[in-house]
C-alpha cells in the first residue's frame, strides 16, 4: 500500500514564496514559484467545496509537470506497459496527486514561509530553496526543482522535503506495488486511493 506523506502533502507546496522578478535563470525560477505561491494561497482562501477542488487541480496541472513526474515515477517499468495501461496510469497518476494533496490542504494552518536562495542545475533546470516554519516554530527546508520550457514557461518537476525527493519516495513505492501487483495493480491502488480520500471529503 502506497504510504501517505503527510509532512510533504501539508507543507510542501505551500512553501511557494514570494521573490523578485529578474533576468537570470535562478532569480527568475525563484520569481516563478513565488508567483505560483500567491496564487495557491488565493485558491486555499476560497471555501472548500468543488469550486477549489477544480481551481487547485488547474493550479497543479499548470505548476507541475504532471506528465514527467508520472513517467519518472513508473521509472523503468515504463518500458514494459502497454500503450493503454500507460495512459490509464497517466489519469490515475494525476487524479491521486490532484485529489491528495487537496485533500491534505484543508488542515493548512499558521505556516510561514520565505524563498531563500536558488541554484541553477543547468541551462534549464534550477533548484529553488525555501523555509517553511510550522505553528510551533519548527523549520523545514523544501527544495523545488523547477525546469524551463522551450517555450519559456518553469515547471516543478520534484520536491524534496529535508533532502528527501517526492519523485524517488513515489518511484520505491510504486516500484514496490508493481513487483507485487504489476501496473494494473498499480493502477488501481491510486484510483482507489483517490476515490478514498474524495468520498472522505464529501
């Protein structure tokens, strides 16, 4: 069974914070999650309902890049799928990832949170740093890894909470239900986990 990350789906994107606009790579990634930043914290204002759920799964599908973290996530098992169990775990992917971390939003409460520094990986690939302190004043370090497009536009393509990659923990526990299941067992552990945490919203 795929584990829940509570620390990483409350706080992970909500360290989304405010920075500059500038003309290099890395001041430009930090501008890029800090935009996104305050649009996250104007759909999280909004009542929770369906009208958020929708403007939130937007907002993800927009900042994330979806397609490559649901492929980076099957890691070499992709090569095995078929055409039509790679798009059914391509929705399956989005809609558990969508409806979790909505989910895990409802319990935002009293978090700060600042970009402190950015570090370019390559021509088009930076990493953006952020602090995130809790109610009780305790610090986390979140690291978003944000690549640019060839039409200009960053996405986020991993987050790492206190050095630990949301890509690679998603990777050894869907690598751990495909050797035991196989992709359609895969599958249908995260629609099954997406219908889970929706009805218990209801």
């Amino acid at each position: 069974m795929i584990r829940r990350f509570p620390l990483l789906l409350l706080v992970v994107l909500l360290s989304l914070a405010s920075a500059p606009a500038c003309a290099s790579l890395d001041e430009e990634a930090g501008a890029f999650v800090g935009e996104q930043g305050d649009q996250l914290l104007e759909i999280l204002g909004l009542p929770a309902g369906e009208e958020r759920r929708d403007e939130f799964a937007v907002w993800l599908t927009d900042v994330f890049n979806l397609e490559e973290l649901a492929s980076l996530a099957l890691g070499a098992y992709k090569a095995s799928a078929t055409e039509e169990q790679l798009d059914a775990y391509d929705v399956a992917f989005a809609d558990y990832i969508a409806v979790t971390y909505e989910a895990r939003f409802d319990t935002f409460t009293g978090y700060d949170f600042s970009v402190t520094r950015t570090r370019p990986m390559s021509d088009d690939e930076a990493v953006v740093r952020t602090n995130i302190v809790g109610p009780q004043g305790n610090v986390y370090v979140v690291d978003f890894r944000v690549q640019q497009g060839e039409a200009g536009p960053f996405q986020v393509t991993d987050i790492a909470v206190e050095g630990l990659s949301m890509l690679k923990t998603q990777r050894d526990e869907f690598s751990a239900v495909i050797q035991r299941d196989g992709i359609d067992g895969l599958i249908e552990v995260l629609k099954d986990r997406a219908k889970e945490v929706a009805a218990s919203n209801q």
